[in-house]
C-alpha cells in the first residue's frame, strides 16, 4: 500500500486466498480513498468484499488495510 497525503495512492493484494473477482479491481476501486477507519469502511459498504476473498468482511478488510499504520 501507498498512501500519498492521507489516501490511498497504490494498492496491491498478494497471496493465496479465495475468490470469484479479481482483486486488481478492488484496489482500483480503493485508490484515492482516505487510510481512515470511516471512510474505508463507508466505500466499502457498498462492495461485497466476500468476492473477492472468501471469508473476509468490509471491517476485516479494513483492519487489515490499518494494521501496518
């Protein structure tokens, strides 16, 4: 993850995981939006996270999306 004054300016997942979306239209979906708990967990309302790894909510997302900040 990049983050250029505040938001997110590049994003990329890595890893094994399980889904039915490719994750590179999550990210692009991502770019520009503020690193701040409320405003992730506002854009992602409206996605279905699950799509894209199995298992994993907006909140979980956004957790993960904070832990290294």
């Amino acid at each position: 993850i990049v983050v250029k004054e505040g938001k997110i300016a590049e994003l990329s997942f890595y890893g094994d995981y399980f889904g039915n979306r490719d994750t590179k239209e999550l990210a692009r979906g991502l770019t520009g939006c503020p690193l701040e708990r409320q405003a992730l967990l506002r854009h992602l309302a409206e996605t279905e996270v699950e799509e894209y790894f199995h298992g994993l909510t907006a909140g979980g997302l956004t957790e993960l999306l904070l832990s290294p900040f």
